[in-house]
C-alpha cells in the first residue's frame, strides 16, 4: 500500500511536469510564426514566465530577444515589463544585489509613467530584497510603501503578497502575534483574490511562526496545504520549501515514517528542479538526508552525506548551513563511540559559531585553517599514543590547561581590540563633532548673511528703486518729450519696475518671508510652482506625514538642499522633469530629488563640485545620510536624517 501511494505521488509531479511542458511546447511552436509585432513581446513575456519555473537561465536566453524586439518596434510601453522579469531571474538565483539594481529600474520607469500599480509592484519587491540584503530599516520602509500604495490603486489581486511581507517582517523581528495575524489576513486575501504567488508565500510564513512557537500540529497542517498547492500549481520551489519544513517537523518530533514519506517526496523535486533550487535549500536537502539515515542507523550513508554537504557549505560559503552541519556530524560520531573524531567536529562548531558571532567569517579560510590544526594535531597524539600509552591521562590535563590558557589569551585579546575600538570610536566622534560644529557655525552665518542682505536688498535698494520710479512717473506728467525720447522713458520706468521685480525675486530666494511664515511644507510646494512656471522645468513634489513643523532651522537647511539641487537640475541637466518627495516616518525625515536628465560622473563631482559640496555640509549639520544614482536617463538624491 505504501509503495502505491508514493507511485501515485511521482505520477502526480510527471503529470503536472508534463502539462507545463505541453503548454511550453505549444507556445515554442508559435513563436517562429509569429509577425514581429507587440503580440510577440507577450508570447516571449510567457514564455519565458514558464522557464523561470523550472530554468532560469533559458528565461534569460528568450528576455534577450524581447529586448531586442521592444527596441527595434521602439515599444517603450513594454521597458518596465522587461526589467522587472529580470528582477524575478535574478530573485529566483539568489542573486539579490542584481535583483535589487533592476528593481530601482522599474521602480523608475513606473513613477516615469506615473503607473501606480507597477510602482507598488515594484515597492513590494524592494521591501523582500532589502530584507534578504539584511537592511531592515529600508525594508520596513518599503514594506509600508507598497501596502499603502496597493490600498490606494485597490491593488486587491496583490494584496496576499503585502500581507505575507509584513508577516515575514514580523516573524524577522520575534513578534510572533504580529506575524500570524498578517500571515492569516494574507491566506484569506489569496484566497479571495486567487493569488497563488502569494496564497503561498502567506502560507509558509504562517507555518514558520508556529513551528518557531513549538505549535508543530497547526503548522505541520499549513505546510501540508501549501505543498498541496505548490504541486498542483507547479511552483516547485515554494513545493520544496514546505517539504524541508515538513521534514524537519518530523525530525523534531521523531516520525520515522512521515519524514520516510517527505524526504523520499522532497528528493524527487530536487532531482527533477536542482537548477530552480537555491543552494542554501540543496544544503539544506543534503543535511536532512543525514538525519534520515541517522534514524535508520545507516551511519555510514549519514557521513557521506554530511561529507557532501559540508563541502557544499564551505565552497558556496553558507556559514549557517556548515555550522549544523558541524553539529550533526559531531552528534553521528558520538553515536559511532568515534570519541575523537567528535570532539573535532565539536571544535569545528565551536570555531565556526564564534566566527558568525563576531562577523568574521569571510575574513577567515576556516575550513584550511581547521583541517591544518587537526591534521598537525592527529600526529602529535599518534606519536605520543605510539610512545607512551600510559601517560594520555597526563596529557588530556596538558591539553585542558593549554585550551584554558588559549582561551584566556584569546579573551584579554578580544578585551583589548574591543577596548582599542571604543577608543578610535571616541576619537572619530570628537572629529564628527568639531566638523558638525563648523559645518553648523558655517550654515548660520550663512543664513543670518542672507537673510541681512535680502532685508537690505527690499529696504535698501528697493525703496531706493521706489523712489526713481515715482521720481521719473511725476516728470513724466510736467516734461515735454518728444514721441521717441517718450517711449524710451516709458520703457526705462519699466525696465525700473523689472528690476525691482527682479530685486524682490532675488530676496526672496535668499530668505522666503513664507517659510517663516507658513512652514517648510507650504514654502516647497510654492517654490515648486515657481520653478515650473519660470523654467523649462516641470517640477512635481508631494509629501507624507508632514503635517507637523519642523525646527525653523532644520527647515530653511532642507530647503537651500532642494534649492540646490533644483539649481543643478536646471543649469547642467538638460532635464524636462522632476519628482521631490518629501515624507516623515516617525522621527525619520527622508527627501528624494529625482530628474530624468542626461546625469552624470558622480565620483567627478564629489571631488570637484562646488553646489555638491555645499548639499553635503547640509546634510551633515542634519547629521543625515546622502546617496545619489546617475546615469544617462537621469539622477536620484535621496537624503534621510533622524530628528530629535
């Protein structure tokens, strides 16, 4: 009986193989037919969404040739499309950094468009990849961004994949309620909108919170569900994931028999999909075959699995993945009474947890460094068991004293780095500091001198401008001119009222009497109005949370940098348009400053413009951070600071 049902479970995963690869095949078949036209961008979109089931690398192959078609029909509708496929390739190989450099991409064409929907897409990518990349601050920050975003269009279809971003948000942070309650209203919303993508990703958080809660039975039921799905959907990853918690589920609890079932289950979908899988989730793979054998007493088979798999760790560098497996090689060797040999592996975990605790892993070869100590340590006790069998006592205390003392000069050296880091630490803040202090006494007298000359510019020379104004307008009335000399008069009073126009502009700028009047947010928007109306450049801004003042100070420096950079914008980049957002998360301030100009060498002008210059000052008196990205299709400032 229980070889039938497992029969009958590998036909299941041949029959949905084979319907995908008859859909596949289908679509192949048209594609040599087909007119070059926008109709084939989609079947090439289709097809290669297929592939990236199974084979992402063909996926780049028929992306290719999209791209190449999209530029020849100059489709520009389709850009946005094109580079957010590669994000799910690069998504789909791990490789986050590419993912994440395609993803700003679209994210950029999207607000080009002013596509809500693609920009909400393109935020709740940007919240999973900061969050794979460990930068949590930017993936809270996009995870909120895209839920609001997707409410506001009434994205419902992807409503699933927000949740199930919060619950994994959530789950990352130990808040466990937190993580099930986003987890269940994304099942219920995938459910209600039929989305599998994210129906899936909800369910799997879901479950890892309750395992990580000790609650196997309501998880064990949800991983069982998305498994379920997954195979009748073709998702063979999100197939393989359940199926790796299922079994550890069942290592954890001691059932032989359901981790026989799934792990036999698990390495068939491994077979059939080993290029879709992560090496992580092959590590992963190769560690509960380990356990599996270890169950069954097939001691034997259990080493050579963990011999592979710690290979695979170190050459892949998964220092997580190599440290359990350290542990369970050490636990087979105590099982084998291999008494030694455990306490290698013993010292290889150690080795390798302080390494991850002290985040120098990459700096090491741990592995060469490991073997070299333990080969080196192997003959010494071989030649001293050779020679005198009778003393290992003696020499088990020698050894207990030399790693007591190792330990103790480790741990006086690890309190002197960490004392020599606190000291540098001082001295680089009382660095920041006096520059803060410059960069501060410089900024003020800055705006006290502007705002001395715009008072002596609209007191001073504009009462004076006035005055001659009035002046020529009353001889105007008791000279008598002739018709030529008339129209030059009248054309110099006016060429007065320009000036004083001009002079009233100008003191303005220098210190706009609304920003102290009204704030910084009312002053932008009007300032944004006034370059649109004076320039070629069309200037949109919009703001989040800023319904608060800010410090009267911390205003006028944010709005000399947008003064600044909208400067820039006009004088050097040939731009038509420009996006300022300003938004306010807690006491978190960020600005972006986007344009879609011909951009240029950052790296140039940090060390040689002299309006960059001036925006760093600024952002450093608001002890802030600053990044920009330029290329040829435009540049992007984002500047975000703490206030107190």
């Amino acid at each position: 009986m229980k070889k039938r049902i497992l029969i009958l479970t590998v036909f299941a995963f041949y029959s949905s193989g084979m319907f995908s690869q008859s859909k596949l095949d289908s679509m192949l078949r048209k594609l040599p037919v087909m007119k070059e036209d926008t109709s084939k961008i989609k079947l090439l979109f289709a097809i290669e969404d297929e592939y990236l089931k199974t084979n992402p690398d063909s996926t780049l192959y028929y992306l290719n040739i999209s791209d190449k078609l999209i530029k020849k029909l100059k489709a520009s509708k389709y850009d946005y499309d094109y580079n957010f496929e590669l994000v799910k390739v690069f998504h789909a190989k791990s490789d986050y950094n590419k993912a994440l450099k395609y993803t700003l991409r679209s994210n950029q064409i999207a607000k080009n468009n002013r596509n809500m929907l693609q920009e909400a897409e393109s935020y709740r990518t940007l919240f999973s990849l900061y969050q794979n990349l460990g930068k949590t601050d930017l993936a809270i920050k996009y995870a909120l961004y895209s839920l609001k975003f997707s409410k506001s269009v009434g994205d419902t279809l992807n409503l699933s994949i927000n949740y199930g971003n919060l619950s994994r948000l959530y789950f990352e942070l130990n808040q466990f309620k937190k993580a099930i309650h986003y987890g269940e209203k994304g099942i219920e919303s995938g459910k209600k909108y039929k989305n599998i993508k994210g129906l899936l990703i909800c369910i799997n958080n879901t479950a890892l919170t309750y395992m990580n809660m000790n609650e196997n039975a309501k998880a064990e039921k949800l991983f069982k569900s998305q498994l379920a799905i997954a195979n009748k959907e073709n998702f063979p990853r999100s197939s393989s994931k359940a199926l790796i918690n299922l079994c550890s589920i069942y290592i954890q609890t001691a059932d032989k028999e359901k981790l026989k079932k799934s792990i036999a289950e698990l390495n068939i979908i491994a077979s059939e999909n080993n290029s879709v899988l992560s090496t992580a989730d092959r590590n992963v793979i190769v560690r509960l075959n380990a356990h599996y054998h270890i169950f069954n007493d097939n001691f034997k088979q259990a080493d050579l699995e963990l011999n592979n798999g710690i290979e695979m760790a170190i050459n892949d560098s998964l220092q997580g993945q190599l440290l359990n497996l350290y542990y369970l090689k050490t636990n087979l060797k105590y099982a084998e009474h291999k008494y030694y040999e455990a306490e290698r592996y013993g010292s290889k975990y150690d080795s390798v947890n302080i390494m991850i605790n002290d985040e120098e892993m990459s700096k090491f070869s741990l592995d060469l460094e490991e073997k070299y100590k333990v080969e080196k340590k192997d003959k010494e006790i071989l030649l001293l068991e050779k020679k005198q069998i009778k003393q290992r006592t003696f020499i088990y205390s020698l050894a207990a004293v030399v790693i007591g003392l190792l330990i103790f000069s480790f741990l006086l050296y690890k309190n002197y780095r960490a004392r020599k880091k606190i000291n540098d630490q001082e001295i680089i803040q009382l660095h920041q500091e006096k520059k803060i202090d410059a960069t501060q006494n410089m900024i003020q007298g800055e705006e006290q001198e502007r705002t001395r000359l715009a008072r002596d510019l609209h007191d001073g020379l504009g009462g004076i401008l006035t005055g001659v104004k009035f002046q020529l307008n009353s001889m105007k009335g008791n000279v008598i001119l002739s018709e030529e000399n008339a129209g030059t008069f009248t054309k110099s009073i006016s060429q007065i009222d320009n000036a004083i126009a001009e002079m009233r502009r100008v003191a303005h700028n220098m210190m706009p009497e609304a920003l102290l009047k009204f704030g910084l947010e009312e002053t932008l928007r009007s300032y944004c109005e006034s370059v649109s109306q004076n320039s070629e450049l069309t200037v949109s801004y919009q703001s989040f949370g800023m319904e608060e003042r800010l410090e009267q100070t911390t205003e006028i420096v944010l709005y000399r940098i947008v003064q600044e950079l909208l400067n820039n914008t006009i004088k050097h980049a040939k731009a038509t348009k420009s996006n300022i957002q300003l938004s306010r998360n807690g006491n978190i301030i960020s600005l972006t400053v986007e344009d879609n100009g011909k951009g240029f060498d950052v790296n140039a002008i940090k060390k040689n413009g002299i309006g960059l210059s001036n925006i760093n000052h600024r952002v450093e008196y608001l002890n802030g951070k600053i990044d920009i990205q330029s290329d040829s299709k435009g540049t992007s400032t984002h500047i975000e600071f703490e206030i107190t």
